[in-house]
C-alpha cells in the first residue's frame, strides 16, 4: 500500500505590497511567494504535508499584526475566510 501526498494550492489575498512580502516573509519557510495580478495583491502557495491549520495560525497571527479581523483564503479554488480569534 503506498500513500499519495496530498497537495493544496493556497492563495491568500493581501490589500497591497507591503503586506503581501510580510506574508510571504512569515511563510517562507513553506515556500511562498508574492504575486501581483491585474493590480491585486497575495501570497500562494502549494501545501504538499497537509500543513493547512498551520497555515491558518499565521495568518492569524499576520492579520493581528496589521490589526485586521480577516482574510480570504482559497483552497484548491473553495474561499475560506480566516478569522481572528479574540
């Protein structure tokens, strides 16, 4: 029996440049990078060790550094909204 790694692309949206490479900074050790399409701001990612909970915890931690309450996520194309915890 052989077991076949599960892989996510992760895309999370940042409102401009300045936050996308803090992002992409508290993340590089997964790997990710800033990008900018049509004028809109994020980080992605590919998640091949079913890391997403951990991922969720930084950007947690990102989004109470820029004193923000959420962000959307999206997983393998499904949004999901991250929220900060009180």
């Amino acid at each position: 029996m052989t077991t076949q790694a599960i892989e996510r692309r992760i895309h999370i949206a940042a409102p401009d440049a300045q936050t996308a490479f803090a992002l992409e900074r508290r993340l590089a050790y997964l790997h990710a990078g800033a990008v900018c399409v049509h004028g809109e701001w994020a980080v992605e990612l590919h998640d091949f060790a079913d890391q997403l909970e951990e991922i969720e915890a930084a950007v947690r931690h990102w989004l109470r550094d820029r004193h923000e309450d959420s962000a959307l996520i999206e997983v393998n194309g499904e949004t999901v909204e991250v929220e900060v915890v009180p």
